[in-house]
C-alpha cells in the first residue's frame, strides 16, 4: 500500500471542479433545485402581476420589483447546496476529500450558474407579463443584471455556508443575507432605473463600480473566513 | 510517514469527551482505540482525520521530518458510519469522485479492480440508494483505499458486514498493516488480534 | 481585568460627570443671541427639542463603536479559539443593540421634531435600521447555534463580513438614497458618511457639552461592558473549573 505512482500531484482545480461537477450531475439527476426555483419565480411573478392589477405600476417601482423578485428567488435557492450536504451528513466526505477553498469554489460557481439561469428566466417573464416594464439602454440593464447576479450569488453562497451549520436554516438564510445585500440591491435599483430611463451607459458608472468592488471585497473575504464557517 | 498526537483533548459544550491522548506512529503500527459507547472513539478518529478540530494538542503527519507534502487528504483513507456517501450516485462514480474530490487524476482501472475486490462490481452502476448497508460499508473502504492511502482508519471496521465481508476487512487490514499505519476504533476486540499502540478511552471518569 | 482601574474610583467620577453633563444640557437656557458663556443658540424651529442632540448623537456613535469593537474581538476569537474573546465579542454587540434601538427611535423622534413624521428614509435614518438590522441577524444566528464554540465562529465571521460590508453602507446609502427619495422639507443634519453629524450651530458652550456627553456615554457604555464580560467570564470559569477537578 505504498504510494501510487502514477495520479500525480493534487490539483487545486480538479478538486473544486469536482465539487461542482458533483453539485451539478446530482441536480441534473434528481433537479430538486431548479425546478423549485422556477416555480418560486414563477409564482413571485404571478402574486407581483395581481397586485399591481390593471393600473401597474411607474417603471422605476417596476425596476425595484424585478430585484425584490430575483431576491427572493435567490433566498428559496441558493442554500441548498451547503444545506444538503449536512441534512444528509456528507459534508464530512467533502472535509476528509476536498481542501475547504476547493469546496468554496466548487459551490460558488454551482450557485452563479444557478442565479445566471434563474434571473434570465425571471427577467423574460418579468417583460412578458408586466405591463410598463421597460428597458431603453439595453447595455446598461445587461451588465447591471450579470453584475447583481454575481454579486447576489457570492454573498449568498457565503451566508449559506454559515446558516447550514446552524439550526433554522429556512428563516436564518434570508435574515442574515438582507442587510449585507443591501448596498448591492440598492445599487442595481438604481442602475435598472437608469437603464429604464434611458440613461447613457457613464452615467451608471458609478453604480458599476459600486457592484465591481462589492463583489471582489465579499469574494476576498469569503477565502479568507470560509475555513472557520466550514471546518468544525 | 509519521502520525504524531499530542495532548489531544477535546471539549464538546462543556463536556470534556477526553483529555490527553498521545501516540506517535510509523509505517508498519497499528494503534487500537478502545472505549465504551459514547466515550468518544469515533471523536478521536474524526481529529486525527483532521476533520474535526481539538479543543487543544495537535496531530501532526509528517515525512521524512518535514509536514507532508499536499493536503493530509491525499495520505487518508477512513472508513466510519459517519461518513455518508451520496445515494444519487453509482459505486463507480463514488470511486471516480474518491481521486478527482482529493485533486488526483482517475483511477478507473484500479477502481474496477478495488471493486471486484469488495464485492461490488456486478452492482457498480447502480446508485447508493439501492445498496444495503453491507454494501455501502464495501463502497466505504473502496473509497478509503483507491488512492493507496498511508494512512487507514478504521472505525467499527466490521459494522454491517457478513462473514465474507469480514475476511475482506481482516485482508485489507493485514496489507496495511504492512506497508502503512493502520488505526482502529473499536469495542469489539476479536476485531484486531495484534497492534503496537493503545488508546483506551474507558480511562478517567468511571 | 484590571486591578488598577477598580481601585481608582473612576465608576464614582463618571457618575458625577455624567449627571453634570445632563443638568447641563437639560438647564442651560437656549437664547437667540447667547451672549452669556452659559447659554446656548436657539436652532429656528426646534428650541428645546435641539436638547436631544446631546443624547441621540452619542448613541449612535456608540453603536457604531461596540459593532467595531465587536469585530475585533471576533477576530481574536477566530485567531485563538479562546471563548473569552467570545464573550467580550457578544457583550459589546448586546450593547450594541441597546445603543441602537435607543439611537434609531431618538433619531425617530428628532426627525418628528424636524420633518414632521417619524420616518424619513433618508441616508442616517436608513444607515442607523441597517445596522439595527445586522444587530438583529447577529443575535437571531447566534441563538440558531448550540455548540459554543460553532456559535462562536460564526458569529465571529458573520461580524467581519457585516464590516466589510459597512463602507459600502457608507457610501452607497447617501448616493443611492438622495436620489430614490425627495429632500426631506427641512434639512438641519447633515451626513458625515452616514453617521449623523450635525449641521446646527453651536457655540463653544454647546460644542463642549455636546462633547462631554459624547465622553459620559462613552464611559457608561464601557462600564456596562465591563460587568457583562466579568459575569460571563466568572460563569466561563466556573462552568470549565468543574471539568478540570476531574
């Protein structure tokens, strides 16, 4: 039983893609996630359709109600995939195999895939059913709606990793993710307000660089504390 | 390789499970843990996995006098029944995940054999949720051994196992013991006839 | 802790000091043309109810204070594994909350006195709920984890990112909110980065009052810090004292 010859080094990145190609043939084969996810969007967009009724709404609220919607979304969704691994106990395979960044990384990407698809459905649904939502600089909605996914994603895959090791999860996920998305969910308000307006793509600059470092300060501190959140 | 504990105590809400465990091991020993239900066996077992952390001591593998190269993952192989497998995925896709979760290339060749070694290969396409808790235990040290690991735990090695099952353990049990470091946790002693080192957790509070 | 703060008798002096501060603040009469040392500006509008500067203020920035304080301690915490880091870490976040509940519904008031209504969204109100509301996550997860030295850990952690998260506070609220929502009618207070500064004026006998309030809520805050972690520290102690005579 001495040591093997021929599997070479441990690569960083072959353990994190395996954390995620794990996440995701698992989600491809029993779609628990996805599926959940999309009727919950589905029926945000339904309750948000009725209660504006005939009359609608200004296309500025409109703009906060498509981020309160993915917001939402994103709290139903992006849990899972810490939460699974300790209802069903094998979060300790994953710490006796995989090094803690590589997990990190793993799920990360999973989640941004995740929101990536969920937001481009909820936004199609959102112009198809809603009257007056409308976009007049495409540019500036595109990148708003990649950068607030991202930024959306990284917070929440961090906080997720902290509530799965907690007892109520469910409530826990949204009550702690809400404060510190705020500057994020604020910014790409604003920005999809500019965006509706008709705004130059420089005057939501400052909004983009906002979103910019947001993510890379959250994404920072995420490797940097995810080995306390995560090792026991 | 050289497994080094020292002073090993863990606190658990207050509750002292154990203080003060010491071993130090090298490739050909064996280490017994022994102790009552709940005193802990399993506890010992996850820190020295390093997944668990201590209250305080450390436990230290190193190789030729430095820390190991790469993560301590790569020379670890446990088998426990606290570690769950995934009941969407096949045995075969376990053993893939085995080498690609550590960051290794796979071994499907040398996962096929281990296989047929444990017993599972007629069923290795099918998924975890199917298999009886004999055969999940067979998954287990599949998992544990592919990437050759130096270092084996076992905890309750023959938990689920029948008569066969148990001569597969007894065998893989002697070839670590002859090239590696074996540790094993258990209260049923007939499970290990020699080994080097003890550890008995009954010791202390009555 | 430390020997040398309990024998001077420092408790004592604040008290005095503190009760100074409020007859002070409370007595001193404000006049349109303060031409005594011991009168203060009128502020057009509010007269007495300025008054409430010299207490909102101070819990505001305590409550900012005891959230950094508890980061750092966090920190420690998450450097040694020792649990009396922990429990410094936790007292100052629970006086945290105080300040900041007491901080958001004095603010709540003054904006009743200024602008007529309780809440007004603008940068300091909105800052001030956001930190009451990380305040609340903090305790709602803590009470989630039972193991000590997890609830311990995360609590740790969920602080560093709540703080990396604050200059964000600072600087996007006052953009973002300006625009989302009108001026409110009548703007005295101003913004320094989202904390409340204020823009009255005030002459020397107020500024120094003001001051001295800052400084007495400042030693009352610490002084209740110091009885919340030498309770739990003695709880600690003994709770850890039973294992070892083992």
């Amino acid at each position: 039983m001495s040591a093997p010859v021929h599997t070479g080094r441990p690569s960083w990145i072959r353990s994190a893609l395996a954390v995620f190609l794990k996440d995701w043939n698992s989600e491809l084969r029993t779609r628990y996630a996805v599926s959940a996810l999309l009727m919950f969007v589905l029926t945000t967009i339904a309750i948000v359709l009725f209660a504006l009724g005939t009359e609608g709404a200004p296309p500025h609220a409109l703009a906060g109600m498509l981020w309160v919607v993915i917001f939402f979304s994103g709290m139903s969704g992006l849990a899972r995939i810490f939460v699974t691994e300790e209802e069903r106990g094998t979060a300790m395979t994953l710490q006796l195999t995989a090094p803690p960044s590589a997990v990190y990384t793993g799920k990360l990407l999973f989640n941004l895939v995740l929101v990536y698809a969920v937001n481009t459905v909820a936004v199609l649904l959102f112009f198809f059913f809603i009257q007056g939502f409308e976009v007049r600089t495409v540019s500036i909605f595109l990148v708003t709606l990649f950068l607030g996914s991202t930024g959306l994603a990284v917070m929440a895959t961090l906080i997720a990793a902290i509530i799965a090791k907690a007892n109520t999860k469910g409530t826990l996920f949204p009550v702690l993710s809400f404060p510190l998305l705020l500057p994020l969910l604020l910014a790409v308000i604003k920005a999809t307000q500019l965006a509706a307006e008709g705004a130059f793509f420089a005057e939501a600059g400052g909004e983009f660089q906002i979103l910019i470092s947001y993510i890379g300060a959250v994404l920072t501190v995420s490797y940097l504390v995810f080995d306390y959140v995560w090792k026991d | 390789m050289k497994v080094e504990a020292r002073g090993i105590r863990k606190v658990f809400n207050r509750r002292v499970i154990f203080r003060d465990v010491s071993f130090s091991l090298e490739e050909g020993k064996v280490l017994l843990v022994t102790g009552r239900n709940g005193s802990g066996k399993s506890t010992l077992v996850k820190i020295v996995s390093h997944v668990l952390s201590p209250t305080a001591g450390s436990v230290t593998f190193t190789d030729g006098g430095g820390p190991v190269k790469g993560a301590v993952a790569r020379h670890l192989g446990l088998v426990s029944p606290y570690l769950q497998l995934y009941d969407e995925f096949t045995a075969s896709e376990h053993l893939d995940m085995a080498m690609t979760l550590r960051g290794l290339r796979p071994d499907p060749a040398g996962a096929d054999a281990l296989l047929e070694r444990v017993g599972l290969f007629p069923r290795r396409n099918d998924p975890v949720r199917t298999y009886s808790s004999g055969m999940k235990q067979r998954l287990k040290y599949a998992f544990a051994l592919l990437h050759r690991p130096a270092v084996l735990l076992l905890d309750e090695p023959m938990s689920n196992l029948d008569a066969e099952g148990i001569g597969m353990v007894r065998g893989v049990m002697d070839e670590q013991r002859a090239a590696g470091i074996l540790v094993v946790a258990t209260n049923d002693l007939t499970d290990l006839e020699r080994y080097d080192e003890r550890v008995d957790l009954n010791g202390g509070k009555p | 802790m430390s020997g040398k703060i309990r024998a001077f008798p420092w408790k004592g002096l604040l008290g005095v000091w503190t009760t100074l501060v409020i007859v002070l603040a409370l007595a001193l009469p404000m006049v349109p043309q303060p031409r005594f040392w011991y009168e203060f500006p009128i502020v057009p509008g509010l007269e007495d109810k300025a008054r409430i500067i010299f207490f909102h203020v101070p819990t505001a920035w305590l409550s900012v204070l005891a959230f950094v304080s508890s980061m750092v301690y966090g920190i420690r915490y998450l450097r040694t594994k020792d649990l009396r880091w922990d429990l410094r870490s936790a007292s100052a976040a629970g006086l945290g909350l105080l300040f900041c509940v007491l901080a958001t519904v004095t603010g709540a008031i003054w904006a009743k006195f200024s602008w007529g209504t309780f809440w007004n969204w603008d940068p300091r109100q909105t800052s001030i709920f956001v930190l009451l509301l990380i305040y609340g996550a903090y305790f709602a997860l803590r009470s989630a984890v039972e193991v000590e030295e997890k609830r311990a850990s995360l609590a740790a952690v969920y602080a560093v990112i709540a703080g990396v998260v604050m200059p964000f506070f600072m600087f996007v609220i006052p953009r973002v909110l300006e625009s989302l929502h009108p001026e409110p009618l009548v703007n005295l207070e101003g913004s320094v980065g989202g904390l409340p500064a204020p823009k009255l004026q005030m002459n020397g006998t107020m500024l120094a009052v003001f001051l001295a309030s800052l400084a007495a809520f400042t030693g009352v805050y610490y002084w209740m810090w110091t009885l919340r972690v030498r309770a739990a520290a003695l709880e600690l102690r003994r709770a850890t004292e039973g294992e070892n005579r083992d």
